[in-house]
C-alpha cells in the first residue's frame, strides 16, 4: 500500500501532527506518560511493549519536542520521560479522543453526563480504586494560584467533579448535566463536619478559574474549586467526559484519596446528589 508522503501537506497542521500523534504505540505512550508511568520499567509494564519497541518510540517522541528526558538515576543511567509544554498540549487532544471512543465506539453514539453501570466509563472509574494520584499534580484556581490536587494537610481528600455551574442546559437538555450548584450547597453546608475530620474537599470542573472564582464568592463556597480546563486530571486518570454549551465537560463522580494519594473510594455515576455528598463524608471518615 502506497504509504502518504507527509511533505506533501506541509501546510497542514492535522497531517503535521498525525506525522507525531499517528502512531498507535506513540498515542498510547503519551496516554501512559499523563497517567504517570513516566518511567521506562512502567511504561514497558502497562503496554506490554518490547523494550526494542518503547526505545525507539520514546526516541521520536523526545526528538519531536513531545517528551524530555529527565535524568533520576545516575549509576546505572535512567530517565523518567516528561510532557513538554507541546506535550500537555496534547492532552486536550487525548481526552477528546477518549470522549468520541467512549461515545461513538464504546458507547450508542448518545450524549449523557451519566454512564451505564456494565459501561466502560464505569469500569474504568471504579478500577481506579488503589490507584495513586501522581506528585505534584496541581491545577488552578479561581484565587490565582496552583493547587495540589490532593491536601497535602488533610488525613483524606474528598475530589468531586462536575460539569459546570451557571450553564444553561435548556437548548441541550443531557441527562445528569445538571445540578452542580446543588452539589456544590450540599458540600458547603457539610463542609464544617469534613473539617472536623480532618478531609479536605475539592471541587473540580474545566471551567476556567474566573468563572469558578465569581461562582464561589456568589455561594460563599469554603473550600477551593480546582480548574481542569486544560484536562490534566482527566487525562491522569481517564476521567469521563462529554461535551455540550461549546466544551468538554466532566461528568459527575466522586474520589475519596487518602494523605498518600491512593485512590480508596470511588462514587460514579452520581445521581442521587444529596445520598453522595452523605456517603462522601462516611466513606472519607472511615478510610
């Protein structure tokens, strides 16, 4: 088969980038590298690649400027690979990807901002029970500064995601979509018995942090709501999409992380809000 001359589409930023992203093996590296396998042994664990194989695709990935090296070990010599600034900025493209195969490929082609409970996004979301969040995992907040995603100071972390608040879902109704603005009430009135508990709660949505900023001086909302616009949490952990008003959006669902960052609990779908904001605080205080 007449294999496509690239040069041809000099001009063309989508062939232009297949030329990196094309590759099965280099989507699925990249796919590993947001999740935190940033080391070679990892990487060669989770996608069952031979080491010929994994050297050469790390290779174009770091001469294409995706990936640098990082070394972390001298004697013998070993690197962690790392995303660039062109690197994260792939990891749009990679939940958008997962979005459409979740939808059209996994799924009936409808969209919901629920998921069936024999469903991949379900599977995948309760499978990231005993996972461990990567360190220094941060995202932004409406209060200007980066967050780690995880308290670093609370006994448990309680991550709740959500599609948006103050968007209008009338022109579009997407069962689930609404109902953020409750979740986040809920949270902030049983917010002084989670303090008593020592678990922190974070909200998360990839609305940009102005709108969660104006949002949460409007509700007198305590604790931080962490911005996920660029999808750096949802690429880490495959976190459930879908879009609708102009952008992706995350589903509902809710993570109750321990102080070493491992994944104890996970509520998803979310659909009785007041039950799960209740179950949140049990799960969180019996971890």
């Amino acid at each position: 088969m007449r294999m496509h001359n690239a040069a041809a589409d000099e001009h063309c930023g989508i062939a232009q980038a297949a030329v990196i992203t094309g590759d099965w093996w280099n989507v699925l590296v990249l796919r590993e590298i947001a999740r935190g396998h940033v080391r070679f042994d990892a990487l060669a664990a989770e996608l069952g690649l031979s080491r010929k194989v994994l050297t050469e695709r790390l290779g174009r990935l770091v001469a294409s400027g995706v990936l640098r090296r990082s070394l972390y070990q001298r004697r013998p010599v070993r690197y962690e690979y790392l995303l660039t600034d062109s690197g994260l900025a792939l990891l749009p493209l990679l939940v958008a990807m997962q979005d459409w195969g979740d939808r059209w490929v996994l799924g009936d082609g409808g969209i919901t901002a629920t998921a069936a409970q024999d469903g991949a996004e379900h599977a995948r979301v309760h499978a990231l029970a005993g996972t461990r969040l990567a360190a220094g995992l941060e995202l932004p907040s409406g209060d200007g500064t980066d967050h780690p995603v995880v308290a670093p100071d609370a006994a448990t972390t309680v991550l709740f995601t959500y599609p948006g608040t103050g968007v209008d879902w009338s022109d579009e109704p997407i069962p689930g979509a609404a109902g953020c603005t409750l979740e986040n009430r809920l949270f902030r009135d049983a917010w002084p018995e989670f303090r008593r508990a020592d678990v922190a709660v974070h909200g998360i949505s990839s609305q940009l942090p102005y709108e969660q900023a104006s949002f949460a001086r409007t509700e007198a909302i305590p604790y931080p709501l962490l911005s996920d616009a660029q999808h750096r949490l949802a690429a880490a952990l495959r976190l459930p999409t879908f879009r609708g008003a102009g952008r992706l959006h995350l589903k509902r669902l809710i993570l109750v992380v321990d102080r070493e960052r491992t994944v104890r609990h996970a509520l998803f779908p979310v659909e009785d809000i007041p039950h799960a904001v209740e179950e949140a605080l049990r799960l969180a205080t019996t971890t």
